[in-house]
C-alpha cells in the first residue's frame, strides 16, 4: 500500500494532481483517490520532507501539517482493516475528521499494524509543530535532531526496498536490530554513527510504546544499542588558528597563488585552478570567517554560524555575546574576542549562510591549501583507516568547538570557566572534548606539579 501522485490533464489545473493510494489485494491492483488536490512542487515538498508544516497548500486550503496527519491516519486504518468496498467511503470519513479538527479514535488492531515510517513521519511532524519537545523539559528539539531523524527515515526506507519488507511498530525487535546492524555495518557506517542511529530508533519506538501503539519492548534490551568507540579528533593549536586567521583568502587572484605553490601535481592544480571564480572565492573567504569565529567562541556550528553584533551585551565594561544555544536551550556569555567582533563588522553584523555540507568542503581545501596535509597524530585502527589520515581530511565544523575547549585548558582556564562558555553541563562531558598530545599533557602536568612544590 502506497501513496502516488497522478498529474492532471485538465488545462485549467496544469501542474496540479491528486493524490492516491495505491493497493494489491486478491491479486488485483486497486487506486483510490483521496481527494486531496495540490501541485506537483508541494508534493515533491512532502516526499522529500522539504516542507513547513504551517504552509498552507492550495486549493486545498489545508496545510503541510494536515497532509501529513490525513495520509498518516489513512494509511494506517486501511492497513489495519483493508476492506476494498468500504475504502473509498473509509478515506472520504477520515479526510473530513481531519480537515474539520476532529480527534480520530484508534481501533484496536490498528495499534499492532503501524507502520514504523509512517510513526517515524508523524514524529517528525510532532517534533517541528512543537507537540512533541525535549525529553523531561518544555523546550524545542533542535532542527539538526530533526534532519537527524529524517536521515534515519531514510535509512529505514532504503532497509524496507533491499530487504523487501515492511517494518510495523511490532517488528522493532532484537532480531530487526541485528539484521539493521549488519545493513548498517556492511553500508560502511562507523560505529558511533551506528551507536547514534539506533539510539535514536530506540527514543521513537519508546515514544510508541508510552502511547500504548506497540506492544513490542526489545528497545529495552541492553543490546539494543551497541556501543559507540572512543575515537580521537583533531583540533588546531594556537598557532595554527593564527596562521589560518592570516591565511589571505581576500581575492581569486590570492587563491590562484596559494594554489600554484600547493604541494601536489599538476593535475590536481589544473583542476583546482579551474573553479577559483569571483563567487567561490567569496564563499572560501566566508566559510574561513565563521570557522574562526568557531574557534574563538567555542559553540557548535549551529550556533556559532548564528552569532551576531546584534547579541552584544557590556557587563562591567566589559563585552560579552549572549546566546541561546539551540541544542540546549541554555544561555551563554561569550567574552568577545575582538578578532570575532572584525569579523562580524565586516559582514556588516553577521555571517552570511553556508551549507553545512559546502562548509566542511571548503575547510578541508582551505586546509590543503594552507599546507597541513601531514599525518593526523590520531589511533588508526581505531578511526577505520589503512593508512594514516591527513591532517586537513579530517578538519570538519565541530572541530573548532573542540579548538576552543583544547587551547583554553592548555592555557591554564579552569574547566568550570570553559564550561561556563561552551556549555557543557559536567566535567568529564567537556574533558572528552580535551584532546591533547602527550607532549602537551606533560607540559600542563609539568606546571600543576610546580605550583604544589610551591604550596
């Protein structure tokens, strides 16, 4: 049983369709309407998540958030209890429940026969209405958790076409978990993106089970989720974040230099050369910007791409960003660093939009281009690699967070004085973000132990 989309031909609604669910039963293909007309861009919107729930469809007069409810709860009644002469009337019922605001009542096998997508879906929409907030608290999920849990809907899409299944509420079960993993494994995914997938998978169907949808409580299972791997990440040293604020990105022309005495071959300088445009250039120079920004601030990417002149506060004489981290909901007082405050002037107050993805692109040339293409002093066998990573392969926006923490403590800053930025909530949170060499270690020991000589 499947949605499908059916183009009009009728001139006065070109670029318009309606909606049907198609079905197979006593071998025969069966198409219903549901009767919802809109244009093929909002349904291409729906499919691919794309959409604002709020954003009302036309001619319909409904909005996305509707949509998703009506062919969710179609779905699921019809694949409860398919009865191919009352379908159509069935679907006309729930459709005028729906678009009149009616609370739709559960049958009782319905509950057992709920496709797992089809929760995921209504979760998601829970989730960017608001209905549905942070576990234990009244604030809103973040909206890199949602585009988390769309990548993990389309994770599950692709499992259900190569397995050739369909996965109900009831089948989120250790024997789901242990084939999942191996899809997962033999996809090339690391352990801790596996440990984070099923962790999430294990939050949705508990959300099921206490809404009394499922029966199934395997997600309980210490098992369930296995566990991640402690993999060591890179950070810059303060000399490093120096040479990359002076690193000159200002012009095509700067850029065309660097890359003409880039260590690698001709090829490669060829096909780099051959993209430096007025435009790109821009962008390098900018993603350079709000990665700096990063390091001088300690905050996530989805913060510290947000940070604006418009969020400084003077306590004391003294300047300060005030945040409200999106992750946590928790507020933060940055001390400005005055290289952070050039830059945003700059920008005339704040950094314009990157993509994530073209930003940890743009990074890693940047970091090619500056030279640091030496070996990461990292454990390979524990990140996966057969030989050892370089330096500016591994360089991504989270680093600069990591940066933050490594350089402040290495100077001497008391971890509650980092935390008290960053905002972390304990101790040993904000040591995994650490990431010292033992050189560095011992220097810091080194001094600690001189100050207990002294006393």
């Amino acid at each position: 049983m499947e949605y499908i989309f059916i183009k009009s031909t009728k001139q006065a609604l070109q670029g318009y369709g309606t909606i049907y669910i198609r079905t197979r039963a006593n071998k025969l293909n069966r198409k219903y309407s549901t009767g919802v007309v809109l244009r093929e861009t909002d349904w291409k919107k729906y499919r691919s998540l794309q959409y604002v729930s709020s954003r009302m469809i036309t001619p319909m007069g409904i909005n996305f958030g509707q949509l998703v409810t009506l062919l969710s709860v179609i779905k699921i009644t019809l694949e409860a209890d398919f009865d191919p002469d009352k379908a159509a009337s069935t679907i006309r019922s729930i459709k005028a429940k729906v678009l009149n605001g009616e609370q739709l009542p559960t049958k009782g096998n319905t509950k057992t026969e709920c496709l797992f997508s089809n929760y995921i879906e209504q979760y998601i929409e829970e989730l960017k209405n608001g209905s549905r907030q942070r576990k234990g608290t009244s604030s809103l999920v973040s909206n890199g958790y949602i585009t988390n849990i769309k990548t993990l809907l389309n994770n599950i899409r692709k499992y259900e076409n190569e397995r050739n299944v369909k996965l109900t509420l009831e089948n989120i079960t250790m024997d789901f978990q242990r084939d999942f993993l191996k899809w997962l494994t033999d996809k090339g995914h690391r352990p801790n993106t596996i440990h984070s997938t099923l962790s999430r998978i294990r939050s949705i169907i508990s959300a099921a089970y206490e809404s009394k949808l499922t029966r199934t409580e395997d997600f309980r299972n210490s098992q369930f989720v296995p566990q991640g791997e402690l993999v060591d990440h890179i950070y810059l040293t303060k000399n490093q974040v120096d040479e990359l604020i002076s690193f000159d990105l200002s012009s095509p022309e700067t850029i065309r230099e660097h890359i003409l005495n880039a260590n690698v071959n001709d090829t490669t300088k060829k096909k780099w050369l051959s993209r430096i445009t007025t435009k790109y250039a821009t962008q390098l120079a900018n993603s350079k910007d709000e990665f700096v920004i990063g390091c001088l601030t300690g905050q996530r990417i989805s913060d510290y791409k947000r940070i604006s002149l418009k969020m400084l506060i003077d306590i004391d004489n003294t300047e300060f960003l005030s945040l409200i981290q999106e992750k946590t909901g928790k507020k933060v007082l940055i001390p400005l660093d005055k290289r952070v405050k050039e830059i945003l002037m700059k920008h005339n107050g704040s950094l314009p939009h990157i993509n994530d993805s073209t930003f940890n692109r743009n990074l890693k040339f940047i970091a090619e281009l500056i030279g640091w293409t030496y070996e990461a002093k990292i454990d390979r066998h524990r990140m996966g690699f057969k030989s050892g990573p370089r330096f500016c392969d591994m360089l991504c926006s989270h680093t600069a967070r990591r940066t933050f923490a490594t350089i402040a403590y290495s100077e001497g800053v008391p971890l509650r004085s980092i935390m008290a930025i960053t905002g972390h909530t304990t101790e040993s949170s904000l040591r995994k973000y650490l990431k010292l060499q033992p050189e560095e270690k011992a220097i810091i020991a080194a001094k600690d132990f001189e100050r207990i000589m002294q006393l």
